[in-house]
C-alpha cells in the first residue's frame, strides 16, 4: 500500500505532493515498466528477460538534493540477478544535476530547508493512502 504526502513550507507558498510506496499493481516490475524512465527501460527489460534474476523490488520513494534543497519522487528499482549482479537505479538532481540522496525517514524533511525560500520550516502532513 502506498502513501500519499504534501510537504509544505510555513514561510512561503511552496507546497508539493508526493504518491510513495507500491500499490496492488507493483506484483511486477513488467507491470509498472512505464514507471520507469525511458532511458533506463530498455536495460531493465533486457535484464528482466535474458538473465536470471534472483530478486527484485520497485517503489516510489522521496529523494532530495544536498546542493540546492529540491525534492522529488522517483520511481527506485533494485534488481539482484545472475548470482551476483545488481542493477540500482540512481537519480540526478532535475536543477543542479547533483546526486539525489534518499530520504529513507519522512521526519527528516523537516530539518531540510525548502527548496524555494531556504527557510527551516517544512512540514508534512500524511492524507492518503493509494493502492
């Protein structure tokens, strides 16, 4: 099951909402392929049918920036295959094109200043659950 969340800054107008998690759908990667970028889509494919895959997980999770605060949902894929092998999804920054790091406790964003005033005043408030 999935969660819904906004996160809003109490100093300016930034508010932005974000579908998290997995929903009844996501029993497989090739069921969600359109999740992926299309960029990546034909490695992940290539994978998924030519190799043997040992395990797999996908899910939406919240990624931020620690150059210029951003914030952004993206679609993670893990793939453990061929014994050994493992394809992880990685993501870019969409402004400054530094590495996202995962924001693994939704309670962090709160210490992370807001992508649009630079103030220490986000909030987050849960209002869904999707499937």
């Amino acid at each position: 099951m999935g969660s819904g969340i906004i996160v809003h800054c109490e100093s300016c107008e930034y508010d932005k909402e974000f579908f998290l998690g997995i929903g009844e759908l996501y029993s497989s990667l090739e069921n969600v392929i359109d999740c992926i970028h299309y960029r990546r889509r034909p490695e992940i494919l290539d994978i998924l049918q030519n190799h043997k895959v040992d395990q797999c997980g996908d899910e939406h999770k919240l990624y931020g920036c620690t150059n210029c605060a951003g914030l952004y949902e993206r679609f993670y894929v893990k793939i453990d295959y061929d014994g050994g092998k493992i394809y992880e999804t990685d993501f870019k920054c969409g402004k400054c094109k530094n590495k996202l790091v995962e924001i693994e406790d939704i309670g962090e964003v709160k210490s992370r200043p807001c992508p649009k005033c630079s103030q220490k005043t986000l909030r987050v408030h849960e209002h869904l659950n999707w499937d």
